[in-house]
C-alpha cells in the first residue's frame, strides 16, 4: 500500500534539506535516510530517551538495517534539565568508544530536548558530522526539528549554548502523536498558533475552528496543520538562516518565555507552555506602547486561553524574571529585543521597550495567572 505524505523542502543550497510529512514516515526511515546521507555513511547512533526508544526503536531500527546501516543506541533522560553539557559529554564519550567516524551520522529520535542535544552534539562531533531529524512530538515537528539551531541550556538560560548545524533531512510521522500525552501535545499547539499570530492570520482562524478535530487528532487536519507551520518555519529560514534578521520572528512569546522556564528550574513548564504566557506578555506590552490594538490583543489571549489551562506561576518574582530576562540570548549590544505583534499575523522586532513597561506587563501576567 502506498502511504501518503507530504513534503515541505528547506531551500539553503548544498545545506538545503527535505521534511517528510505523514502517517507511516517511519517505516520508510531507511529509505530516506540513505537518500539523504548517500552511500558513504554505514553507522547511525540512534539518540533518544527511554519512553520514546521504547516506542519507536523497532521499527526504526528494523528500516534502517533494510538499508545496510550498523545502528547502536544511547539514551538520555528527559526533560530540559538533559540537556547540558554533561549530557553531550556522555554523548562525545559514546560516539568515541563507538569508533564513530566523519563519515557516520547520527539520528534523534524523540522531541525537542532530544533533537536539541543530538544536533548539538552531531555538530560539535569532529567539528560537525551528519545528522537526521525524526521528531515524535508535535512542538518538536513544527518547530525545534527544522531550522537547524542546535543548543545546551545553562544554569542561567536556555539554548545560551549552541550552534547551527542543519539536518540532512526531517521524517515526521503523525502515528507518533498517538502516544503523546496530552498536556505535550497542547504544549505544541502553542507553537502552533504561533506561526499563525506572526505570519498567518488564516492559519490562526484554522486552529481555533478546527480545535475539537485537532485534540482527536484527525489525520487530515493534523496534516495541514504540521505542514503549513514548517512551511513557514522553512520560508523563514531559508531567508534568514543564522537570525541576523526576518529569523528572530519565530521568537513571538519566547523572551519571557525562557525567563519563566530558567527561573523555574526547567521543571515546572513545557517549553509550549512557556512561549504560551511570552506570548500573552509580548501582546501585553504591545499594547501598552501601542502598536496593537485592544481587539487583536484580546484575540491573541483568547486563542491562547482556548487551547487550555496553563501551569499556575502565580507565585514566581517580577524581579527574578527581570534578572532571567537580562541573560536572554536575544540581547544584542546590550539592548533586549522583543518581538511583538502588531495585528494577527504580523509582528515587529523592537529594541526600545522600557523596563518599567516590561516590569508592568510581567505584574500582570502573574497577576493573571491566579
């Protein structure tokens, strides 16, 4: 039986890559990868974690072998608080003892965190060895897995750590949302409506009348909806591939976002989660100086309300996310940059937002969260 499937190519030239986008994806995870890598290579690490190698490694592992490659496996632990730099040095000692050579590559299999720390690695490993993507999450399909930014957390932010180092190729297979639990599947759906708030106003309208059939995860509707958010992701990225510019749009919602999730040890909020409150920050402040009016910005909360509760931080300082904030990556000659939205579907990146109003507006989202 032939399986269905979509693709959305990355246009960066000799770095240019394609996403493979449908139900069976994995099945075919030897075929592509082959495709992909060439001939040359003959041994692909397989870096996943526990939950999702249980899973998933089979079948992935039985398709690969089908191809001629050698696949041994190193699992991480789960969570953001896996990825640091200890965990890739872990990673660095196995691929060595391995005997992995320039020509080998290796495969992440899992979500973000995983696909994170396994392009981190990948790029690091003699200065940068092949790697594929195979997302099992829906916020690591739609956003972490394509881009190819690679990074480690700090105890003082996230991703402060890192490189850009792209994939040879992205295999999403939408089977694997069957196993998600629920509260990482709504963790992806706000980078979801994210892509519709900065770039797509219809896409925004999709998820908010197509919700019901999004949380039973209609085939169909799962398949629009992960297609067109890497279709932007991959037009973003093609124009702009190292963020000097158009790229720093994709940060809609995640200044404050990472602040609340260094500040919180990494343990309380999903990465989804987060970006939903930086999102509803960022529409806050761009109402305060301005730039957005009342309606758009009350859309933008309640699309983001819609989706479902979010973890209370009710009880979190104003002063410890401010500190937080200051070490964001997105600080550019010392001054912080915000992305903010201007209508639905239509952001700006500005650099002069006060501190007294971004102080304002994060009293109110905290305020908001009781």
């Amino acid at each position: 039986m032939k399986i269905e499937s979509n693709n959305v190519d990355v246009q960066l030239g000799e770095r240019g890559y394609s996403l493979t986008i449908g139900a069976g994806v994995l099945a075919r995870a030897g075929e592509l990868a082959r495709a992909a890598l060439g001939e040359r290579t003959r041994r692909l690490a397989i870096i996943s974690n526990a939950r999702v190698h249980g899973y998933y490694s089979k079948v992935v592992e039985k398709s690969l072998k089908r191809e001629g490659f050698i696949t041994v496996t190193h699992l991480i632990g789960d969570g953001e608080r896996a990825k640091s730099i200890r965990t890739a040095e872990r990673a660095w000692a196995f691929l060595i003892a391995q005997g992995f050579e320039r020509s080998d590559g290796i495969i992440a299999l899992g979500g973000g965190v995983v696909g994170d720390l396994a392009g981190f690695v990948a790029s690091t490993f003699f200065r940068g060895i092949n790697y594929l993507q195979i997302p099992t999450t829906l916020l690591a399909q739609i956003d972490s897995s394509v881009g190819g930014k690679t990074a480690v957390n700090h105890a003082l932010g996230k991703n402060l750590i890192g490189t850009f180092h792209q994939p040879r190729a992205v295999l999403i297979d939408l089977t694997t949302l069957m196993t998600l639990p629920r509260r990482e599947l709504r963790a992806g759906l706000y980078e979801a409506i994210k892509y519709g708030f900065i770039r797509d106003r219809e896409l925004s309208s999709y998820l908010r009348m197509n919700l019901d059939r999004i949380n039973s995860l209609d085939p169909g509707t799962m398949t629009h909806l992960i297609t067109r958010c890497c279709q932007i992701k991959a037009e973003v990225v093609a124009a702009d591939e190292r963020e000097s510019d158009l790229r720093r749009i994709l940060n809609f919602g995640h200044t404050v976002g990472h602040a609340l999730e260094a500040v919180t040890g990494f343990r309380r909020l999903k990465h989804g989660e987060a970006v939903g409150y930086g999102m509803q920050c960022a529409s806050a402040i761009a109402e305060k100086v301005g730039i957005i009016g009342p309606q758009d910005a009350l859309i933008i909360r309640d699309r983001i309300a819609a989706l479902g509760k979010l973890p209370p931080i009710d009880d979190l300082k104003t002063r410890k996310i401010m500190t937080a904030i200051s070490h964001d990556k997105k600080v550019v000659q010392s001054k912080l940059h915000f992305i903010l939205p201007t209508t639905i579907g239509r952001v700006v990146v500005r650099d002069d937002i006060e501190p007294r109003v971004i102080h304002s507006a994060i009293e109110e989202l905290l305020g908001s969260a009781r």
